[in-house]
C-alpha cells in the first residue's frame, strides 16, 4: 500500500460518505472537461494536495469551515495537515511526490464543500433576518 492511499483514507471515507462511492465522474459536459484540464494544469496533485488543501483561512468562510472540519472530522483534519506540510517539504526541495502518490482528477475530494454550503445559507438566513428586522 502506497503512502498516499494510505494518508487519504479518511479523507476519502469522509468524500463517500458525503458524496457517493465515486466522489468525480468523468466529465461529461465541456465545463467538467476544462475543469479538469484546469486541474491537471496546476502541480498541487503532483505535490500530493487535494483542491481544498489549498484553500486558506484569508476568507472568514473558509476560515469557519476549516474550524468546522478539524471539531468534527479530525482524521480529515489531520490528514490535510499532514498533505500541507509534506507539499511543503517537497517544494522546498524543489522534488515531486513519484508518480503514484499524486492525487488524481477522480480521487480529489472536495471536503470543505458541505461547510461552506451550510456557511452560506447560515450568512444568507442572518442577511434575510437582518433585513426583515431592520
């Protein structure tokens, strides 16, 4: 078992859990397929990052979500950590990950999403609320 497999795995449980046995499909329309080239034209995947390894606390949002994700998820959490400071690791070496261990367009899992879904619609109810009520 790779190292890679390995770290992801609850992260991936958290992905079906959230999202079905197959987090990505292929892509069917042309906005996936560019979603997808866009994604294989950055080199986080070959620094072994996930897509929301790469999101920051700059944006209160974000910020909340993450807060979120390490109180309930914290294998998640731990794993995210530990993506972050092997990529760093890496780059600072100026060395990918061996091919093996990147993290492909279908394995990607979007992990932040459901918090700040519910984010959202929690700052829309109190922007809703703060107009009716003046």
């Amino acid at each position: 078992m790779s190292a890679q497999k390995f770290v992801s795995k609850a992260t991936l449980e958290f992905g079906r859990r959230l999202f079905g046995e197959q987090v990505r499909r292929e892509p069917a329309t042309l906005k996936d397929q560019y979603r997808k080239f866009q994604y294989y034209q950055t080199t986080h995947y070959k620094l072994g990052l996930m897509e929301h390894d790469r999101l920051y606390g700059d944006n209160p949002a974000v910020k909340e979500a993450m807060r979120r994700l390490r109180i309930s998820e914290p294998e998640v959490w731990d794993e995210r950590s530990f993506r972050i400071s092997r990529a760093i690791n890496f780059d600072i070496k100026k060395m990918l990950l061996p091919k093996d261990e990147w993290v492909e367009y279908e394995q990607d899992v979007p992990y932040l999403h459901p918090f700040l879904v519910e984010i959202e619609r929690e700052q829309d109810e109190e922007r809703h609320w703060k107009k009716v009520l003046g």
